[in-house]
C-alpha cells in the first residue's frame, strides 16, 4: 500500500504535530536549556531505556559528569559505575571516549553541525540528527522507530523497515511534512507523538493530533503498520568461568574491549594447570533472554555465600547471596540520626545473628554498596 509521493499539502501534518507539541511536550530536563552536552547524554540513554526509567539515571549521571571535561576526564571505571543498571554498557565508553575526542579534536567544544557530530564515538545519524536538530537548528529529521511507526501510518506506506534503505527513505517522508522552522521541536514532537500517543500497540488514535490525515487509521490497519519482515536471528554463546578461591578472596578480572560486557568484571574463563587439579566440581547452567546463553561454572556451590551490603540515605539493606547471585536472607533497616557508624555495626552484627548458622560458616566475604563510592585498587576482592 505505497503512497503516491507527497505534494506541499503535506505541510499541514507537520504544522497540526507542532501545535499539539506545543501543548503537550514532556518537561524534561534536557529540554530546558537544550545543550549539546546534556541533548546528547539523554539520547544515549534513551536509545535502550524507557524515559520513565532513564530519568533518574540521567539526572545522577549529569550531577556527577557536569559537562564534557568532567566526563572526559573521568576514570572509565567510574563512568561505568554510574551507568550501572542501563544495561549496553557500550554506550557508557563510548561517550567517554567521545568526550575525549571532543576535548582533543574540537578544543573542549561541542561540534555545531550533522557532519562534524557524526564523526563522534557512539554517533549514528539519529543521534547526530536530533543534536544538530534541537541544539542548532539543522534541518534533519532525527528518523528513529518513532519515525518509522508515525510516518509509515500516516501515509500507510508499507516500506520495510528492515532494509537498509529504510533510514533514507523515511528521511525524505519526514521532509515532507517538516516545516521549515523548529526542526528540533518537530523531531521531539515526533518522539512525544510516538511514545506517548502512537504506540506500537493499542495507540490512542482517538487522541492523536492528525487521525484524520491517518490513512492507517482510516483503514483501520494501524497495526500492520510499520512493515518489518527481517528478524534478527539470536545466537547461542557458551561462557565456561572458574570460581578460585583463596581464604577469604575470590579473583576476579576485567573484560576487555572485545565481545560482549566491555570493561565489565567477571569470572576468569582461563586458568593454568597448576589451578586444574583443584576443581572440585563441574556444571552448567543455562539461562534464559535474547540467544539463550550456557554458562558453565567450575567451583564448589556449597561454599558460595557471600553478606551483602547496599546503603543509601534513607535505608541500610542487607541480604545473604550465592555466587550465582540468588538472595536467600533479606532485611532492610530505616537509617535514622545516630552515629552512622555505630548503628551501622550494631545492625550488621544483629543480621548476622539472625540469619542460618550455615550460611556463617561458609561465608566467604561481606560486600558493601554505596552510591558513588568504588575501589579499584585490586582485583582481588576481600
């Protein structure tokens, strides 16, 4: 169901979007000021994250690395603590290297146009297309899946999405609807317009600023649109680690920049022959999500308790975990104005009176969690 190529009637859609943004843009904080640094960190995040759950990330992420230098900076160790729980931890270094190139390249500022942008670490050209768009008003449409889904029910074009072509082609479909002024507010009315009202399913098109120009809506076929007819085939990927053990430690290293979890610690996947006559026991787990991974772990599982120790402002949490991470005891306390210290080991001492004796004797150590404190000192954790 291809539409016939637009004319300058089409202008009327982009015009009727940029009324209803006006009305109703979500007040975020990126948006206030509309620097590049701040647009470009919530578009990071936001590329894998939900608005509602990449706000509160983007506000201490932003507190923390205040601007380019900051970041720039920064041990890549610590950028990635504050980018913990977003997941795609690729993301995370690129920015930083980014920040770097920018310090170096562009003398400590942030490039002003599409083309410069683009030449970013971590930089496609929707990110670079909403930057230039919304911070120096660069006529380019920021085409992401917002895009696709809008633009493909409004003219109900059955153009695949999948194909690589896909970008251009709906650049040119945004063009035509893009009014020649506020062309970052256009691309961020088109990301409203698309998260909030023009859902990939059950959309409230009764709502929707521009249903009657919906040809989709009009057919009653919004949900065939967008076209996507190429699915990404998952693969199987077998880790093999090791559990080494000595006394009250447990070594652990660091990733490297290849493969998957970049700059992330886990288990050694290698040991040397000296350490192989010493396993003790062999198994594997299988666990679920995207391509299924196996992941055999050679250790002791009866010695795999560790107390585990996470503190905030308002509460202390402990909890009694496994090496595969499974909470078996829970407890949380409210803080409260006494010396912290003092109450701190009081309440310790009283969890670990409370929980199984069992889980006591085959503890191997007590890790503490406190919002942007880390130690990077060794690799070997006590």
């Amino acid at each position: 169901m291809k539409t016939i190529k637009q004319n300058s009637d089409f202008l009327h859609i982009g015009q009727k979007i940029l009324r209803w943004y006006a009305q109703n843009a979500r007040i975020l904080p990126w948006r206030t000021a509309q620097n590049p640094y701040n647009v470009w960190v919530s578009e990071i995040i936001l590329q894998q994250t939900r608005v509602e759950q990449g706000l509160e990330y983007y506000i201490n992420f932003t507190n923390r690395f205040k601007d380019i230098e900051s970041l720039a900076k920064a041990d890549i160790d610590e950028v990635l603590l504050y980018w913990k729980g977003l997941g795609y931890y690729s993301r995370a270094i690129n920015l930083h290297k980014a920040a770097q190139q920018i310090m170096q390249d562009y003398q400590s500022v942030f490039p002003n146009n599409y083309h410069e942008i683009l030449k970013l670490k971590g930089i496609g050209k929707y990110t670079a297309a909403a930057i230039s768009s919304i911070c120096f008003s660069e006529k380019r449409p920021a085409v992401d899946g917002n895009f696709y889904r809008v633009l493909s029910r409004i003219f109900a074009d059955d153009f695949d999405i999948s194909k690589t072509k896909a970008h251009d082609y709906f650049s040119e479909l945004a063009l035509l609807i893009m009014p020649d002024r506020d062309f970052g507010d256009f691309n961020q009315a088109i990301m409203d317009l698309g998260a909030n009202i023009c859902k990939p399913k059950n959309p409230s098109c009764d709502i929707c600023p521009v249903h009657a120009d919906c040809l989709a809506f009009q057919f009653g076929k919004t949900a065939d649109f967008p076209v996507k007819t190429k699915k990404i085939k998952p693969e199987n990927m077998n880790l093999i680690y090791y559990f080494v053990r000595y006394e009250n430690s447990f070594l652990i290293k660091q990733r490297d920049d290849s493969s998957i979890w970049k700059k992330l610690y886990d288990f050694p996947d290698k040991i040397n022959e000296f350490l192989e006559k010493d396993i003790i026991k062999e198994w594997t787990l299988s666990t679920g999500g995207v391509g299924r991974r196996a992941v055999k772990y050679k250790y002791n599982p009866d010695f795999c308790y560790s107390i585990g120790v996470s503190i905030d402002e308002e509460k202390i949490r402990f909890i009694v975990i496994n090496t595969i991470g499974k909470i078996l005891e829970s407890k949380i306390v409210e803080t409260c104005n006494e010396d912290f210290i003092t109450f701190f080991e009081k309440n310790l001492k009283d969890f670990i009176l409370e929980i199984d004796p069992k889980y006591l004797s085959k503890t191997i150590g007590v890790g503490i969690s406190i919002p942007g404190i880390y130690n990077k000192e060794n690799h070997f954790l006590e």
